[in-house]
C-alpha cells in the first residue's frame, strides 16, 4: 500500500512533466548555438539542423583565433573579474556583518543611505566626470572600480549573516576573549562560504560580461575585455560580407563571407559563455547549502 494518496502521486507526476519541460527550454537554446557554431551556416538558415550538427566545420573556431587580440581578451577579463571579484568581497563582507550586527550605532541610517542608492543614480556623464577627475580613464580601474559594490549585495549578505551567525555565537566567542576581528576571521567567514560563493559567482558574472565600461572608458586595445574584442570580430565579418556584396563579380566571395560571419556568430558567443559554464556546476554545491542554511533544524 503506498504511503502516498492518488492526487500526491498526480501532483508529483504533473511536477516532474513541468520540471522537464523548464529543462528541455533550458538546455535546447545552448545545445542550439553549440550545433550551429560547428555546422554548415546554410544548414542552420533552412532549418535542416535543428539540433545536432550537420556538415560539421570549424571555420567559424578557426576565424575567431585568427585573431591574436582574443588571448589578450581573455587575460584582461580574467585579470579584470579576479581583482573585481576580490574587491567586491573585500568591501561587501565586512560591511555586510556590520549591518547584521543589533550593537551597530546607526544601523538604520546606514541602511537608509544604501538603499538610496537603489532609488538614484547619478547618470552616465556624471560617472564618467568622477572616472575622469580620479585619474582612472583608459585604466584597469575604470571597469572595476565602477559598481565594485551595490546595494542588493550588501542586503543579501546582510540577511544571510543575520540568519546564519547567531547573536549566541558571538557573545560565546567575546565571552571566550574574542576579538570582533578575530571573530570575523576565524568564525564567520569559515560559516560563510556559501554566500561566499555566491556573490563571487554574481559579481563575476557582470564583469565577465561587462563591455559598456570599456566601451567608455577605455582606448588602448591592449587592456580591452574579452567582450569588446569578440563584438569588434563580429563588427569586422559582418562588415567585410557588406563589402563583399558590393564588389563587382564577387558572388562566390561573398557567399563565402556570409557563411563565416554566420559560424562566427555562434562561435562568438561559445567562446564568452563556455568558461562561465565551466564554472557554474563547481559552484553547485555552495548554491545548495545557502538554501538548506538557515532552515530550521531539528
């Protein structure tokens, strides 16, 4: 006899059908750009590929890292995300707690000046005076400096610290001759590594993926991200296949050129995703325990 009634069973059934329809919506789209980066660019546009490769080539591949400016890209990302990400957290963790904590003189007047900032931004060209004046322009600075820190972060940290460090702990650990600097150290950052994680993982993401800043701020090519080096490969296929229509006698050349920038597409946007898809299932696990954290235990 099954400890579950009929309409459980429905309702488990009806479950799994919409978790496996969300997943299938998930995964098609990148099993779709990955099959299409390799496949015939003619194969793609008359639909006879829609998921599996047909006509595999790498041309699209071979096009991208032709271009020696992509490793650079790609060291300046990197460079760019792990200093970005190791300010974030350097700002975000101990002002986070902070807040958390009831003995914090004027908590809510804090808290008041950081959600100001979720209601109000001083715009494009002000920023870009303040950029300037700091001497950051056409610097590694300017794209990481700028939004190293936002109010949602510093309030899900603070709630997370508020829900998992209990005020117990702490007055045990005073008790026992504890400094609030030793605190921090030794006990909460040792318990806070799924939010961690997480905020590392978010604030990664946005630099990763960031291009407007450098769009901005930056001139020399030499400290351009990954982002603006892959959009000025795509600007260059696509402008070269313009030009190829417009030469005289030209159609094979250009029917050559409208294929590549068509594989390069896709390929472009392999090769700025597949290292955060790397990235995200060795993060999994933190993803899980920051929601099982904080639950009641009995």
């Amino acid at each position: 006899m099954s400890r579950f009634s009929l309409s459980d069973q429905a309702f488990d059934r009806l479950n799994f059908l919409f978790v496996l329809f969300i997943t299938l919506i998930i995964i098609y789209p990148l099993i779709f750009v990955i099959s299409a980066s390799i496949s015939d660019p003619q194969a793609v546009n008359s639909g006879k590929m829609w998921l599996w490769p047909v006509d595999m080539t790498f041309d699209g591949f071979a096009r991208v890292f032709q271009n020696d400016a992509i490793w650079i890209g790609y060291r300046n990302t990197i460079i760019y995300t792990v200093v970005g990400v190791l300010i974030h957290l350097f700002i975000l963790l101990p002002s986070a707690y902070a807040l958390s904590r009831k003995e914090l003189m004027a908590k809510k007047l804090f808290l008041w000046f950081i959600l100001f900032t979720m209601l109000f931004n001083g715009g494009l060209i002000p920023t870009y005076l303040v950029v300037k004046n700091l001497g950051m322009v056409n610097t590694m600075w300017s794209i990481v400096i700028p939004g190293v820190i936002g109010a949602w972060s510093v309030l899900v940290a603070r709630t997370f610290f508020q829900q998992t460090i209990p005020d117990q702990l702490v007055e045990a650990s005073k008790i026992d001759g504890a400094s609030d600097f030793y605190l921090f150290m030794k006990v909460v950052l040792p318990l806070s590594m799924p939010i961690i994680a997480v905020m590392a993982l978010f604030h990664a993401v946005a630099l990763w993926n960031q291009y407007f800043n450098a769009l901005i701020y930056l001139s020399d090519e030499h400290l351009f991200p990954l982002q603006l080096i892959l959009r000025q490969i795509l600007i260059l296929n696509e402008v070269s296949a313009d030009s190829a229509a417009t030469a005289a006698g030209a159609a094979q050349s250009f029917s050559d050129q409208i294929k590549t920038a068509s594989l390069v597409k896709y390929a472009v946007i392999i090769v700025s995703a597949l290292p955060l898809l790397i990235v995200y299932p060795l993060l999994q696990r933190f993803f899980v325990k920051g929601v099982l954290i904080g639950s009641v235990k009995e």
